[in-house]
C-alpha cells in the first residue's frame, strides 16, 4: 500500500514555497485549484468554505504529494514562531465500508504509534492530531533532505561502505520502536530519508506498523510493499525479523539498483528457486567483502527461522566485523569478555594481545619504543571495545583524559604520578594497590582498567604512560 509518507522523503524545501504565505489552501480534497488569495472566504473553484489556521495554528503553504488515502502539505506551525511541519490529512481512495474502516484505523494508528514512540532523534516528531471540518489530520515534524531513493538516483549505486553505515544508523532505530512493541512494516529506500542538516538517517512512515501482540502469530491485514515485504507479511503475520528481511532488501536494491518493474518482475528475485540473487547483479566496479555477504544473506531468508531474528544479532555481527587490526590479530575473545563484564579476564586478553601484537611475550613487558610503534587500528580497536562495553568508564582514553587532567607529561613528577594513581584508585592511603585488590567491577573509579599493562615490568611507568597518551593523539583518539 503506498503511503503519502513517501512523498514526505521527497521534500527539498525552497524560497519558492514562501510565495504561498499569503493564500489559503482549500482543504477540500477533490478541489483541482486549491490555492486561494487570503483574503477569500470561499474557495474560488469549489465553494468550500476556507480555513486561515487548521486548527487555529497550522498555515497550509503547499501539497507535497498523496497516497492511498492521504494527502501531505507543507505548513508552518504558528505556535512556534511558524516553525516548518507537515500535515497529513486523511484522504481515502477506497470503495466499501469495511476498507473505509480499515483505512481510517491505519490512519489513527499511525498517530498513536508515533505518540508511543515519543521523541527519538530519527523518528519524526509527532506534534498534533485531531479533526476539523470531518476530517481528520496529522500534524509531524518537517524533515528536510532526500529518501535513499532520491540520493541513489541522484549518486548511483551504494558502496558497502554506505551500506553498512546504513545498517549503523537504522537498527538501533529498529531496536528502539522493536523494544516498544511496534514493527514498522513498510521499510525501504523512500522510507528512509538522509536529514539535510546532519546527514543523520530517518525512519519514517509509520502508517503500516504494527502493535506486536503478546504471542506474535495473530493473523491480520496484509500490507506493506511488494518486493520488499516478506512472505509470512503477506500472509498477515510481523515479526521483528519482517522488518530487518525489508532491510536486507532495501540494501540490496541500493548495491545493485535493482528495483520491481510495474508489471510485477523483478530481475534480483528468483521465483523458481524462491531466493534472491543479487551478487549477480552487482555493478562491475563494486566490491562485497565476504563479511557482508554473510550479513545480508542471513537477513534475506525466506524462512523466518534461518533469518536473525533480532536487531542486537545484526549488531553483533558488525561489531565482530568492526574488530580491525593491522597485524590479523582476532578480538572476539577480547571482546565476548567484555560482553560479558569479566572485566579481570578482559584485562589479562588485553596485555596478552599487547604483547603479542609488539612481539614481546618472551620478554613480558612493553618498552616505552614498542607503544610509540603500536599500530593505530589496534590501539583504537582495543580501546573501542573497552570504551563501548564499559559505558565509557573504562578504557586508554579514559585514562588519557585523566591523564591530561591532572597535568600529565613524560617528565611528570612522581608526586602527580602518584596523584593520577589514586584518581584511577591504584593508590589508597598512599600505597600502591596490590592487582588482586583492584576492584574489577564498574562500580571501579573511571579508567582503573585497563591495569595489567602497568603492572608488569616498571621501564619507566610515566614515560610508557605519556608515551600511550602520545599515540591516542597520533591515532586520533
């Protein structure tokens, strides 16, 4: 079902569109010139009688599109200083009571799901709902830029690099509204828009969603967009893994710029061996690292079982991808420790992966040369993982921003030494803390870990230490 929300991704607000400031719009749905001089009180082409402010506060400025059974104007908010937004009002193209009825249960339930919601930075704000005149209408936050859509015709096919940046910035969308009971339904390219101001990606269209009921296999109505929708949505039956298969198609059509035909064909699907075949399609110059292939494949099962069935499993996998090192080292132990919060296990794998990256655990200990050379896809990987399992308590950057608090330099006294040991809670009463008293829960001070770096061989503990800072500055971290 085509939603007017798509016409929503398709606004680049211009100069131009203030020109309708003076007029009023006649809200008349069937009206062929709606637009009328301010000073009317009846439409010049229908007679419907016209409307300064909906709702005493919106300003109509112009149509941006329609849908099944919706039109979408550009308006201005004149509580808030006539701030840009968008008003959907019902409009709908249906024959008979029951899809009447149905129609308007989507458009109240698109209010109520954005309500739900409440505010999320890639989600349009919901700012009004109500009925005038026997209508009703949807009052949301303007969001001005490009759907994926627009972009990809406008910058060809998408590079993985945009892929997974897109998977970064729209599941923990998914997460969010998945966490709150509702499967969005619709999601694809023109439902995804780029915000101009930030290049943040939104998620919009929540005509379609879905309330997620408490055994998930109620049957209901089927909607959604063909070529994107999975086969039990078109049965009648979400699931959270619905919209990450809806996902997995939107990325592949915008690496191979494959979409459905009118006549229904579709050159990525095979409907003879019912799977996707869209390495086959790739441009020529576009390389598909195997990580990623694995990732998309698993979101494009037809069978809701062999799909990942969560957000987080998505997010695993591509954090595991994110793992990067300059000399193939492997992070996933380092990194299930951390998941886990076995935050002295995490300590002991991290100096072990230290020594084994700078070839020095036959010796045991890190030279103060042997930090300056380490390799900045570790340093940053390592310190990454710390940082994100941790809540940003632990972690060399942590450290180095105490560090450089308490006034750090490679020729720092041993008093500041000894200051910056107890701020991490090394020290206590002005005696170094043995390892084993060390407390290796986050209710330790911000950056005690990682420790066991510091606890082998001395080799000048402030020179190794300001020689670690040094380096996060040279790796830009």
């Amino acid at each position: 079902m085509k939603s007017s929300r798509q016409e929503m991704g398709k606004l680049n607000i211009t100069p131009s569109a203030d020109k309708f400031l003076n007029m009023l719009y006649c809200s008349n749905p069937s009206c062929s010139n709606p637009f009328n001089p301010d000073d009317n009180k009846f439409c010049i082409k229908c007679g419907q009688t016209l409307t300064q402010l909906f709702r005493n506060r919106f300003r109509v400025i112009r149509l941006l599109g329609e849908g099944g059974f919706s039109r979408t104007y550009e308006a201005r908010d004149a509580d808030r200083i006539d701030e840009p937004c968008v008003i959907k009002q019902f409009v709908p193209q249906v024959q008979g009571t029951n899809a009447l009825e149905k129609a308007t249960e989507l458009f109240k339930q698109e209010a109520k799901r954005l309500y739900d919601l409440g505010e999320h930075p890639q989600i349009p704000r919901l700012i009004a709902y109500f009925e005038q005149d026997k209508r009703l209408y949807l009052v949301q936050e303007l969001i001005e830029g490009q759907n994926l859509l627009q972009e990809l015709q406008q910058q060809g096919a998408f590079s993985e690099e945009k892929i997974k940046q897109l998977l970064v910035d729209i599941l923990p969308v998914l997460k969010f509204i998945h966490e709150r009971g509702v499967i969005h339904r619709d999601i694809k390219p023109e439902n995804i828009m780029r915000r101009r101001q930030d290049g943040k990606l939104i998620l919009i269209d929540f005509g379609v969603s879905k309330q997620i009921t408490a055994s998930t296999l109620g049957v209901g109505t089927t909607v959604g967009t063909p070529g994107y929708a999975p086969i039990e949505q078109m049965r009648g039956q979400v699931f959270p893994a619905s919209d990450l298969y809806s996902l997995g198609v939107s990325c592949i059509r915008l690496l191979t710029q494959c979409f459905p035909k009118a006549d229904g064909s579709d050159e990525l699907y095979d409907a003879s061996k019912g799977g996707w075949i869209w390495r086959e399609r790739l441009p020529k110059a576009t390389i598909i690292t195997p990580f990623m292939i694995q990732i998309l494949d698993k979101l494009l099962q037809e069978h809701v079982q062999y799909r990942y069935q969560f957000v987080d499993e998505v997010t695993q996998v591509i954090n595991v991808q994110n793992l990067n090192s300059g000399v193939s080292i492997d992070y996933t132990i380092l990194q299930k420790l951390l998941a886990s919060g076995k935050w002295r296990e995490a300590d002991q794998e991290t100096w072990k992966l230290m020594l084994r990256i700078s070839r020095r655990e036959k010796e045991g200990y890190l030279r103060v040369e042997d930090i300056e050379k380490f390799p900045c896809q570790d340093i940053l990987t390592i310190d990454n993982l710390w940082v994100r399992y941790s809540n940003a308590r632990f972690g060399f950057s942590i450290q180095k921003r105490i560090w450089d608090s308490v006034g750090g330099k490679p020729d720092l006294d041993l008093e500041t030494w000894q200051y910056f040991g107890e701020c991490l809670g090394w020290r206590i009463k002005n005696n170094w803390k043995p390892y084993d008293f060390l407390s290796f829960t986050l209710a330790a001070p911000a950056g005690q870990l990682p420790r066991a770096v510091w606890s082998m061989r001395l080799d000048g503990r402030t020179k190794r230490l300001s020689a670690l800072t040094s380096r996060l500055v040279n790796c830009k971290i």
